[in-house]
C-alpha cells in the first residue's frame, strides 16, 4: 500500500536529497512547494530546474516523479504583520528569525500537504526536518512531528506515515546520503542547482554550492561538504 | 495565568455562544476568523454586528473583548480545486460537502489560531467544535482536538490550552448555554444576528432564526431551538 509519497521539496539542499531518497523507494512519488514571501526565494526558482534534471540525468527516477504542487501561503507573511504589534514579536525579530517567522511553520506545511495528499491518495509525507542542525526550531523535531502525525490522521481519518529520513543526519550524514542514492551525479547537481544561503546569494560559488558562505545555512552546508570530502576520502 | 483567550469566532450560533462563554470566564479575549471562500460567506458579514452588539448590550463583557483577527485563507479553494483531478475529489464532491471542503480544515484553523495567539499572548484557544451534531468531520472529534493540543505545543514550544465548551453539547444545550450565560439578551442577539444556514439564506426569518429551513444545519438549529423552548417552558 505504501508504494506512493508526497515530498516536501523546497529546492534546497535537504529536501532534494529527501526527493532522492523517496525515488529510490517509492513507486509514484509528487512534490509540494510552499511560497510564503520567504527571504530566499531564489529556492523556489532552483525547484524546477531540479526537478527537470532529476528526470534528465535519472532516467530509472523519471518514471516515477509526478505532479508538483505549489501552494501560496503568502497568509503566512500577513500573521507576521499581525503580530508585530506584540512584545513577543519584537523579541523574536530581535533574534534573528526572518520576519516571515510564523511559530509553528512546519505544521502547516505539513497539514497543507496531507490535504493535497489525501487527494492524490498518496499515504507518504516525506520532510527534510531534522533534529541534528536545527534545535531552534521545536517544529523540527521528531516528537512534535510524530505526534502531529497522529493528530492529523486523527482529524482527517486517514491513515498518513510520516518519514523524515534526515532527522538524525548531520550535514555531513547528508551529503553521504546525496552520494549513496545518486553518485556523483547527484552530488553535483545539488552543488549546482540547490539553494540553502538563507540570504538568497546566488553570485559566489563555493566548493560546496553557491551562497553568501557566512549565514548559519551557508556554514552548516560548507562545513558539512568538508567533513564528507575528508570521510569519503 | 490563564486569564487571556483567542476564539475561532464565524459569527455563527456555536462560536458566538463560545465567545459568551469566554467572556464570561478570561479578563482578555480577542477573535479570529477565516475567509476561505465559504459558501456560506454571509455568516462573515455577521462578525461585527455581533461584536458591536455584544459590546453595546453586555457591558460586563464590552472591557474584556479585544481585538479581532481576520485571516485570509483563499489558498483553501485552491487547494481544493487542485484535487479535483482526482477520484477521491469527486467521491467527497457528490457526498454533499462544499467545493471548498479541505480534509483537517479545523487542524488548519486552530494552527493558524495558534501562530496568532503566541504573538498576542493569549495561552487559551476556544473553538466550538462538537462531536454531537457533526460526526462526520473528525476534525471535530474531542480525540483529534486533544492530539492536536499535544502537536502543536510541542511544535511551537508553547503551552495553549483548548477549550471546546461545546463538544458534548446538542444544538438544545447550546442555546440553554448561551440562555445561562447572557439570558435572553444574548438568545435575542443569536436569533436576529448569527448564521448558521450552509446555503447563506438571509430572506426567511423563523422562530430560531433566519435561514433555508432545510439544509443540515438550519434543521439542526431549529430541532434544538424548538427543544430548548419545550425543556425551558
């Protein structure tokens, strides 16, 4: 039953490598995209690109990769809007968080994409949350994620599986993931078509793909691409 | 601490009855609702009457009552309309539930309540589901609200209590609910102000209030407006 799954694909580095593993494993696999005015939107333009030569230079996944879904989810900028008159919301743009910060964020993204997937009748939800790199985030981690799991098949009555294949991966972890699923030839697409700098630089190339190089994102990708380089060695 | 409320307030019978209840119990209560296309869009246009009517009749309530939040949820009809390519969308189509119907629709209202009320501080939901008289959405169900609870403090790192006054409540206890909270100022305000009929009727006025008459909801209004008055008589 379980031969079909809807990947939350962003264009970054992560869900790529998400994509890739539900090719491996699933039968009929479809992508869904957020657009919620996000800082890096250069990601969404990297989505079809990387869908294309994922078909191109993947002729076994080709047959498998279905349908995309974009869903607009400009609401989410405007509940940031809403709270800025609060004291909380002053204390959370003081941290650092962009201000399209909605709490919560991939709970949403995860219900949207179990309605569209209800539809397609596809009973995977594969994400690319993980608990290793992103502890700020209680969204990301597997107990908030497993239990939405059950809530959400509860309110829906369905019947979904969530898989979060990267969730106990470092960067490095992934990056050897990339290379176990589709070679070299994945790992240079994801250098060259996969976005990750949280601040949208697409000017500089790096040995590990392109960014800014000093955003947490960037750093995280740029230490996690040595790290592998230096194990696979 | 947990003096401060948000309630998913329509402007129908339920939620106007739930947000009586509120204001009755938490020093500071605001209001959100949702514009997601619904068929039965008049039920918004009733928002700021009753609002306006509960803060010039009950004045114990008008200093409590705050801000109310409209969140703009077009992306549901989208969301619908992208699944009608499939044979699941058309099964639920000819079930009856509108165009509109999203799967886990009150998982998403409550999420989106939630991102609000962590900016605006307010640590207590109150929504009016209702297992009684609406088993067929399971979003609906104690369990899911309950699971959901769970998921979404985990995932937002927050510690939101639901309330749901009405969940084991028929249509006749909901108006001896709303009689005991706000007498038969509050019955009045419900009959001539809410809606409740799925097709948006306005023109006919009955002894439980304006609607079709004939449509699931405005049958479920009358049966338990008719029974109220027998039990109250």
């Amino acid at each position: 039953m379980h031969d079909a799954a809807l990947v939350l694909f962003s264009g970054g580095q992560d869900s790529t490598t998400c994509l890739a593993w539900a090719l491996e494993r699933f039968e009929r696999v479809e992508t869904i995209g957020f657009d919620y005015g996000q800082r890096h939107a250069v990601e969404l333009e990297c989505r079809p690109h990387v869908l294309a030569l994922l078909r191109e230079r993947f002729p076994r996944w080709a047959a498998r990769l279905g349908d995309d879904h974009m869903v607009d989810l400009a609401v989410l900028g405007q509940i940031s809007d809403t709270a800025l008159t609060s004291t909380r919301a002053i204390t959370l743009a003081q941290s650092g968080l962009p201000n399209t910060f909605v709490p919560g964020r991939n709970i949403l993204f995860m219900t949207f994409a179990a309605a569209i997937a209800t539809r397609r009748e596809l009973p995977v939800l594969v994400g690319g949350m993980c608990e290793t790199d992103y502890s700020g985030y209680p969204d990301c981690r597997d107990d908030s994620l497993k239990a939405l799991q059950v809530a959400l098949n509860l309110g829906m009555g369905q019947r979904f599986n969530f898989e979060m294949p990267l969730m106990w991966l470092d960067k490095c972890q992934t990056w050897a993931l990339a290379h176990q699923l589709g070679g070299t030839a994945l790992i240079d697409l994801i250098l060259e078509q996969t976005h990750t700098c949280y601040l949208g630089v697409r000017s500089q190339r790096h040995a590990w793909g392109y960014g800014c190089g000093s955003c947490p994102a960037c750093t995280l990708r740029a230490r996690g691409y040595t790290a592998w380089l230096a194990s696979a060695a």
